[in-house]
C-alpha cells in the first residue's frame, strides 16, 4: 500500500476504534486486510466485509484475546480456500 493509503487507514482506524470504545484492538490490520482480499476474490466482492465481520465476532466470542482474533481469520481464510 501506499503511504497515502497507510495514513488514511491509521486515521481511520484510530477514529472508529475510539468511537466504538475499543481502545486497545489485539488484532492485525494487515491480517484483517488480507482475509477481506481473500473473500473478495475466492468468493464474490460482497463477501469480503461479511467475511471479516463474521470472523471478528466468532473472536469476540471466543473470548476477544489476540490468539482469538488470530485463530479466527486463519479458520475464515481456510474456509475461503475451500
């Protein structure tokens, strides 16, 4: 990505973390980015955001913790892989 890119990003995250009251997010952008990118082309465009909402809820059930987010988007990108 661009550095452009990389700045609208950091501003973005730092804007909807703290309007959602979620100071401390234990989770890779990077990794989050990828899953979605996964989706959108193994799938259809439109599965890219399903796909990351979904695996950040089945995280925030599983307990929220850095190894929960990490777990969630390797089991998501394995289902994109079939």
């Amino acid at each position: 990505m661009s550095d452009d890119v990389d700045a609208v990003l950091d501003a973005w995250w730092a804007t909807l973390t703290e309007t959602l009251g979620l100071p401390d997010v234990p989770a890779d952008r990077g990794a989050i980015l990828g899953l979605a990118g996964e989706a959108a082309h193994a799938v259809v465009r439109p599965a890219a955001p399903l796909t990351t909402f979904l695996a950040g809820y089945a995280a925030g059930l599983a307990g929220g913790s850095a190894a929960d987010v990490a777990r969630a988007i390797e089991r998501a990108s394995a289902a994109t892989r079939g």
